[in-house]
C-alpha cells in the first residue's frame, strides 16, 4: 500500500509539473484576464459582466500576441512579444517552484536556488511553446528547399 501511495504521489507530480508547463504560455493573458475583470466588476459590471469582459480581455491578448508573433517582421520585435509572453510564465514557474520546494527542504538558499531553476525551466519551455506557435516564414523555407 505504501508502495502504492508512493506511485500516485510521483503521478500527481508529474501531472502538476505537466499542467504548469503546458500552461504557463497563458499566464499573460490570464492575468490581463483577471485584471480587467477585476476592474469590470469594480466598476458595477456584476460578476457574469466581469466574467465575460475578463474572457474577452484574455483571448484579445492571446490573439493579438499570436498575430504580432506571426506577422512583425523585424527579429527584435518578435522577441519582445514573445519576452512578453515568458516573463509571467517564469515569475509563475518561480512562484510554483517555491511553493514545492519550501515543503521539502528547510534550508531557504536551497530553496532560492531551486525555485530559480523552476523558473529558467518554465520560462524556457514556455518561449519555445510561443515561438513554435507561429507559422515559419515563407523565405526561410524557399532557402532550405534551396
């Protein structure tokens, strides 16, 4: 049984580190999301208004951050959207990493370290998610078919 309760633990990790990679491309356009709505329901939207304008808020920022992506031209403002895009995804890979790791290790360097790691890790995985969502561009493929 212990052996049991062992497995399950390291499957519902997995599904936790799973979920938060998987994720953390939508941490900017959750927390536009969740601001606006916020805002929306402080200004008397009621709680279905600020769902629907928060919803709204967040697939905008999604689909604008989409379209920057696939048709700026200049390398360096790509970069910029997608920094956009990855920087609350470390800051939450951090957060998520530090919330592990402060339960299993007491000392608080180790627990910085780690969570930095967390953070570099979700915030790599996360930049190569949104540069791979992005159709290649014409002129590359004609230079490799070349």
């Amino acid at each position: 049984m212990i052996i049991l309760s062992i497995l399950a633990s390291f499957a519902a990790i997995g599904a936790i580190c799973w979920l938060l990679f998987t994720l953390a491309v939508f941490a900017l356009p959750a927390f536009v999301g969740v601001t606006v709505g916020v805002w929306a329901h402080a200004s008397g939207a009621g709680l279905i208004g600020a769902f629907l304008v928060g919803v709204l808020a967040a697939g905008a920022t999604l689909t604008i951050g989409h379209l920057l992506i696939g048709f700026l031209r200049p390398l360096w403002l790509k970069v910029l959207v997608a920094l956009a895009f990855v920087a609350p995804a470390a800051v939450a890979g951090f957060h998520a990493t530090h919330g592990i790791v402060k339960h299993l290790m007491p000392s608080e360097t180790w627990q910085l370290a780690f969570s930095i790691i967390g953070a570099i890790a979700v915030g790599v995985t996360a930049l190569l998610r949104v540069t791979g969502m992005t159709a290649p561009d014409p002129s590359a493929q004609q230079i490799a078919r070349a």
